[in-house]
C-alpha cells in the first residue's frame, strides 16, 4: 500500500478466526531516492486459551512421594513444580515465537528492528505460549499473600523458604499468563509432619494384668500384647509389629495391623 508523505497514521483491519503473526514493514524513500524500512511484528489471537495436560503432573516436589506428594516430612524449602502441565495448544502445535531471520536485502537495521518488547526479532521465550507466571499461598485458614511472579519462568518450577510446623496446612496458587494476556487458576495442597509416630504403653497382658515377663511357651501362648500408637498430625497408615528372641535374634512372628479410622461418629455432651 502507497501513500502519501503527509500520512502519519493508518488503520489495519487484521481480525481473523485464527491466531495470525503479521510483519509489517514500513518503507520511507527521500526525493533523491535514498530508502530506509523498518519493521514490526503484530500477533493476532482471540481465540486461544490456557488448557492443562492430563498427563503431565503439577505437585509438590519437596513432599513425600509415598504420600501422592502431599505431605512434607522436613521444614526445608516448599517445591513446586509445573512442567509441561499448563499450556495453550495453539502455541503448542504452531511456534509462533521463535527467532526471525534478518531482513535479506539489508535494509533493516539497528533500531529500525524490533528489538524491544513483546515480539521482538530475537523472539520470545515463552512455554507453549505462556510467557509468566504467578504464584501465591496461604497458610492454615489465613488470607493468600499478595501474588509474585515466578523468577525464572522457563523452569516451570518455584521454590520458597516459609516457617513451617508440623500440623500445618499450605495451599499453592499458581496463574500461568500466556502472550495474549489469556489466564488459569490451579491449586494444590500441601500438609507439613515431620514427627515420627509415638508408641507408648507396650504390653503383654494376661487374665487382666499387664505384665512383661513370661515363664514358658504356654504361658506366653495365653497372653495378649497391647500398645498403644498415634500420630497427632499425619494419623497412622499401617502397622508392622514383629515378636522374637532378642538374645539369638530370632523372629518368632511378624504381622501387619489395618488402621481402621471410626465412621459416623457423633459427640454428644451433657
């Protein structure tokens, strides 16, 4: 398109029922027939949105596997970690913003590149589309804390350092912001116990009596052993009891106990 010298602005009509990367070059010719072009890159896109993958993870790190990563068994740092779960698929299947090759005739130069913001020649890193994200949290039943952005994106990871005792409750935001400004919300929940279970109150006990001594084979056949075992934060998941002979370390029996949890129970107070 050609106009005249007294035009300083236009009006480009780019809609379109896909996302489109449009290069606009502007050339400038003096009377002497001296040129100068530049150019500038123009992403069209409302259509797209932020989606995750069902079969990438987003969980904490530093929790304990065995525990479906939920549970935190030190007060070390809070890990979390994203990689390739939130993503735009259109950006996923079409790499929009990858490097552009310089202009071949030369006449695009220096400044008269995009070199700077958002699309710039170079290109943009971005994961799948998304060029940010934001995190936050709240401990127990507090307020979340105002939202930061995770320092190195690319990562798809963030840590933090936060004063953590056993019986507490975390709860992770994070809010991946894609090139076009499209956004989504998922949380997750991290429980903190670093507490080893207690065992108190070991013993054998027979017609009634506790006792921890035993005569003969007989009698240790009519007794019964008793303890009691809780965990105040994280509760009780099994139960491995063994029975032997200390002085030539011999295992007589071993079994694994249910840890039945009571239902459909009511309080009542008088």
């Amino acid at each position: 398109m050609k106009v005249n010298h007294t035009v300083t602005e236009m009006t480009l009509n780019l809609t379109s029922d896909n996302p489109h990367l449009y290069c606009l070059t502007l050339e400038v010719k003096d009377v002497a027939d001296n040129v100068r072009q530049c150019r500038r890159f123009i992403l069209v896109d409302g259509t797209t949105f932020i989606e995750t993958h069902p079969d990438q993870s987003f969980q904490f790190t530093s929790a304990s596997p065995g525990t479906g990563n939920t549970w935190q068994t030190h007060h070390n740092d809070i890990c979390l970690s994203w990689k390739e779960y939130f993503f735009n698929k259109f950006y996923f299947y079409n790499e929009l913003f990858n490097g552009v090759e310089p202009a071949p005739h030369g006449l695009i130069s220096e400044s008269y590149e995009q070199i700077n913001g958002t699309l710039p020649v170079s290109g943009t890193p971005n994961v799948h589309g998304i060029v940010n994200y934001m995190v936050s949290w709240k401990l127990n039943d507090r307020p979340f804390v105002p939202e930061i952005e995770v320092p190195d994106f690319l990562t798809q990871t963030f840590c933090k350092l936060l004063p953590v005792n056993d019986g507490e409750t975390y709860i992770f935001n994070v809010r991946p912001v894609d090139i076009v400004g499209n956004t989504y919300n998922e949380s997750r929940t991290l429980f903190i116990d670093q507490s080893v279970p207690q065992i108190t109150d070991i013993w054998l006990e027979k017609d009634g009596y506790e006792q921890l001594f035993v005569h003969d084979s007989t009698d240790l056949s009519r007794m019964k052993m008793t303890f009691d075992a809780f965990d105040p934060h994280s509760g009780l998941l099994k139960i491995h009891w063994r029975f032997g002979i200390a002085d030539i370390s011999t295992e007589l029996i071993a079994e694994h106990l249910s840890v039945r949890y009571p239902q459909n129970v009511s309080q009542c107070i008088k």
